[in-house]
C-alpha cells in the first residue's frame, strides 16, 4: 500500500491528532505485525515498540528513549501524567479505528511508543556478577520469550542470554506479554552460541538443561542442593535443546508429569524450573 503523505492540524493540548493514514510523521508505525518491514525497519533505525502506558512507563523508566508516541484519546491523559515523558517527544493522537488500520492490529491499551535499542553488553559482562542465569536457545515464539521474562523478573533471575536465533525480545509482542518486565531483567544476545555454555561454565555456573526426558533428574530433588551459580537452559518449541547442547550441560532436569502429559510449554516450565530454584 503506498501511502500519500498529508498533514494534520488540530492539536488536543500537547497531542498532534492524526486524521489519515498518509501523514508521514507517523510512517514508522504502518502496519507494524509485517514481518519483512519490521525486519527491514528495526536494524536500520535501531528502535523497538513498546504498547500500552504501563510498558511505555517501564521502559523509560529503565533510560529507554522514546521517539514519538501515538495514542487514542482516552489513554492521553496516562501518559501524560508520566514525568517520565520527556516534553520534546512528538505525541500524536488517533481514533481507535484508524489506530488499528494504521498499525495493522488492535491497539488494546491504546497507546504505542517507539522507542531507541540500546547496545548490548557481552555476555560476559553480563554474567560478571550473577548468579542465577537463563539461556534460551533459538525460541521462536515472541510470546514465549516474553512470558520467560517476566517469569525471570518474578523469580529473581539475574540475566538472560539468547542465541542468535531466539525470537527478539524487544519485538512489540514479546514486550507486551513481559508487561514491560523485559526492562527489568538484563540479557543479551551471544555471538557465537556453539561457545556461550563453555564460556557460563567458564565463570563457574553449573549448566542445567530442561527436557521431558526420563532419564533426567527430577527438579524437586536436584534444586534441595543445588549449586549458588546455575545457568537453566531451555530450547525451542517441539524440538527442544539440540543434542550439542544437552551433551555440554552438567545436569539434565525434567518436571514430573502426570495423566500421560509429556511436556509443558516452554515458558509454563521456565516458571516451575524458576520458582523450584527458590527452595
């Protein structure tokens, strides 16, 4: 769809309302769930979407940079009360229904922030000072991802490292299902995933990874002694851990089924891997 850009005019106090799909000034924010676009976007221009005030709070809140931000009315007034909204950041305001049309899906907390990526630290200035860690290899699930983050944030889980081909976690719907927690968490992306365990164990992290399998130990049993440094590894959804990384890890952990269920999702156990290393 080519759009042809047009201005508009009316203000609503500090807010720029938006009445067509054309005004160039909200380009970045066309049909967003296009996956080849946002592909093409994101590198570029180093940013990331962050829905709904609340999200958009957080990450400002952890010295995220908004670039402008776009809202239907009845949600101006949250984020306006957010000192935390620098006064230079263009707002622009939008119907519900145009909102949907322009992005491309429904806007349920009625608010969007584009927002500047960060550089990411190494992972071993990430791990430097942790002591319970999580890698997730190649996940490709965003709602996936984004539940482990907010699981990691709940239980206290000190980093995050995901391989090159884990699903983003600062694609809009991965910072949705996190509820913004995947500012709180810090995490990074590996460079080379064939040396991340070797480089955690390195540390001195013993390297545990989930598998249905039922040779593996039970969680209840492993977590009463654990180690203080454990890195819980978790694979990609149905295929799970490839068999170089369940070779490399010191221990291999399952959750105890019952009824003839073999697996859980993968973010369902993360939060029983991570609330069972409390004990």
């Amino acid at each position: 769809m080519k759009l042809q850009p047009k201005r508009a005019t009316q203000f609503l106090g500090d807010w720029l309302a938006i009445n067509d799909l054309g005004d160039e000034r909200v380009s970045l924010y066309w049909q967003l769930t296009d996956v080849q676009l946002r592909a093409q976007l994101e590198p570029e221009h180093g940013i990331f979407v962050a829905e709904g005030a609340k999200v958009i709070e957080r990450a400002m809140d952890a010295g995220y940079e908004p670039i402008s931000v776009l809202a239907t009315e009845k949600w101006l007034h949250l984020l306006d009360d957010s000192a935390l909204l620098p006064v230079s950041t263009p707002r622009f305001c939008a119907g519900e229904d145009l909102l949907e049309e322009l992005t491309g899906f429904r806007v349920h907390r009625g608010a969007l922030a584009l927002m500047r990526r960060r550089p990411l630290v190494s992972v071993s200035e990430l791990i430097a000072s942790a002591q319970r860690i999580v890698l997730l290899e190649d996940l490709k699930e965003h709602t996936n991802v984004g539940a482990i983050m907010r699981c990691a944030a709940a239980f206290g889980v000190d980093a995050v490292i995901v391989s090159p081909a884990c699903a983003d976690p600062l694609y809009r719907r991965a910072v949705k299902v996190s509820m913004g927690t995947v500012f709180q968490v810090p995490w990074t992306v590996s460079d080379d995933w064939s040396q991340t365990l070797t480089q955690v164990c390195s540390a001195g992290f013993t390297t545990a990874a989930l598998t249905p399998d039922a040779q593996a130990q039970d969680i209840r049993v492993w977590s009463t002694t654990a180690p203080d440094k454990v890195a819980l590894v978790f694979g990609t959804e149905g295929p799970g851990l490839t068999m170089q990384t369940v070779q490399n890890c010191d221990a291999l952990l399952r959750i105890p089924m019952a009824s003839g269920v073999d697996s859980l999702n993968v973010a369902a156990a993360a939060a029983v891997a991570l609330f069972a290393l409390q004990n």
